[in-house]
C-alpha cells in the first residue's frame, strides 16, 4: 500500500496532509514531521499485513533562483 502525503511550510510549521487518505499533522522541524506523518499513518491504518510505504510531496519555493 502507498500512502501518499503532501508535505508544506505553513509559516509557522511543517504540515503533511494525506493526498487520497484522511490523514493530517505537523511538526517544528522536519525530522518531527517525518516521525509523525509514521506515527499517523501507522494510528490511521492500525494492524495491516499489507507493508506501507510513504511518499512525499514537498513544494519548496527557492529564492533568488536565477536561470543559467
């Protein structure tokens, strides 16, 4: 099973946001986020025999990128 979360800076926090499952949580910092999207997930789902596997989505904005 792919469980797919979409990851954000809302400017105060990390957030992910399930993307086809209804799952949500934040952290200060992203190894706290990581921890708890697994912890979620893990709570969202409960005793599977199916592996899981996260995936991420981060939309990250670069600033002063200049094309070379």
């Amino acid at each position: 099973m792919i469980v797919k979360m979409e990851v954000y800076f809302d400017g105060e926090a990390w957030c992910a946001r399930g993307m086809e499952e209804d799952i949500f949580t934040f952290g200060s910092t992203l190894d706290e986020l990581y921890a708890n999207i697994k912890e979620a997930v893990a709570t969202h789902f409960g005793e599977t025999a199916e592996p899981i596997s996260i995936q991420t989505l981060t939309e990250l904005s670069l600033a002063d990128a200049k094309a070379s």
